[in-house]
C-alpha cells in the first residue's frame, strides 16, 4: 500500500498525457486518483494506529516485567536481613526469570517502537505528499478546462470565419447594393417624369422669393 502510494506522484503526470490520447476526461480521472490516494491514507492510518497500540501494550508488559524484577531484588535482600537464605534463595531465582522476560519484552518492544515511528514518518510523507498532488490536480483541472474553453472558441471562430459565412455575407452585402440602386432608379426616373407645369410652377415659386426679399428690404425688414 505505502509502495503504491509512492508510485502516485509520478502516475498522474504520466497518465493524464495517456488519457488525453484515449480521449479519456482527465478531470474525471484525476479526482479518482485522489480518492485512491485518500483511502490510501485512511488505510495508512489505521495500521500506523495498531502498530502504536501494540508497542505501547509491549512497553507496558515490559515496565511491568522490570518492576517485578526490582521487586525480587528488595525482596532477596530483605529475606537476607531476616536471615533467610532459602527465601532469598527464591526470590533470586523467580528474580532472574522475571528478568529474562523483561529483557525479552524490551527488545521486542524497541523494535515495536522503531517501526512504529517507520509508519509514522512514512505517513507523514503520504499525507505532504497527498497535498502537493492536491494542488498540482487542481492547477491541471484549469488548464483542461482553459483548453477546452479555447477549442471551443476556436471552433466557434473558425465558423465564423467559414468560407460558407463569408460568401452568405457577400450575399446579403449585394443585395443591398441592389437595393440601393433600384432607390436611385426610381428617384432619376421620378424626376425626368415631371411635367412642364411643374417646372414652371417651381420657377415661378424662386420669382415670388426674389419678390419677397425685396419687398422685405426696402421696409427694413432684413
């Protein structure tokens, strides 16, 4: 489990280029990643949890074990006091077995120790190591969602910029030309229409305005 872990830093580098290949969603598969590595820890965390119950039960069985070496010890030495050689006698050998154990439990409980900080260390590494890869996973899910955002944009220009867009707009654009020659036709043909009164009418209106001018003139009017 810790060696797969291990492998994790460099597995989403390396398989996101792969699953773009495979047309893959690299969003997708690295959340998946990063849940594999959460119960990666949980799991971490759990055996680190026994591993530190058991050395602490160790380490309880060998205090006690101890104690009662020392307590054989006083003992051997109050029996000699007392003038009792044969209880001393026993209580140097109930004594000298507790002490074997105790020996026995110590070192047992030193190599409990030793892997137990291992794990703890080892945890550690797993749960820095599930961070870094927590910001690289959301710098990559970024960059995905900028580049998809791009191509899309780049398709919606290249639509634009079609050549059946082009020539739809040329259409349009000489339609409207069109149209604005057909406006000026009919405005030549309008005036080339007018009657001879007509013009004679408007000549004699440009008659009354000079009239008009002058009479406002000599009353001082201007």
């Amino acid at each position: 489990m810790f060696k797969f872990f291990g492998r994790m830093k460099t597995v989403v580098s390396s398989e996101l280029n792969a699953m773009l290949d495979k047309a893959e969603d690299p969003v997708k598969m690295l959340d998946q990643f990063m849940r594999d590595m959460s119960e990666d820890i949980r799991e971490a965390e759990a055996a680190v949890a026994k591993q530190i119950a058991n050395e602490k039960m160790l380490k309880r069985k060998a205090n006690d074990a101890k104690a009662l070496v020392e307590k054989r010890q006083k003992q051997a030495e109050q029996a000699i006091e007392a003038g009792n050689e044969d209880l001393a006698r026993r209580a140097l050998q109930d004594k000298n077995e507790h002490e074997s154990n105790a020996n026995s439990l110590n070192e047992s409980w030193e190599r409990a120790k030793q892997d137990a900080d291992t794990l703890r260390n080892k945890l550690e590494e797993m749960k820095k190591e599930y961070q870094e890869m927590k910001l690289k996973k959301d710098s990559l899910k970024a960059r995905a969602e900028s580049a998809r955002t791009r191509t899309k944009m780049n398709r919606t220009m290249s639509s634009i910029g079609s050549d059946d867009s082009k020539r739809g707009f040329e259409r349009m654009e000489e339609k409207v030309m069109q149209y604005e020659a057909e406006a000026e036709t009919s405005e030549d043909m309008s005036q080339s229409s007018r009657s001879l009164d007509e013009e004679f009418e408007e000549l004699n209106n440009d008659n009354v305005d000079d009239e008009l001018a002058a009479l406002k003139k000599k009353m001082g009017k201007e």
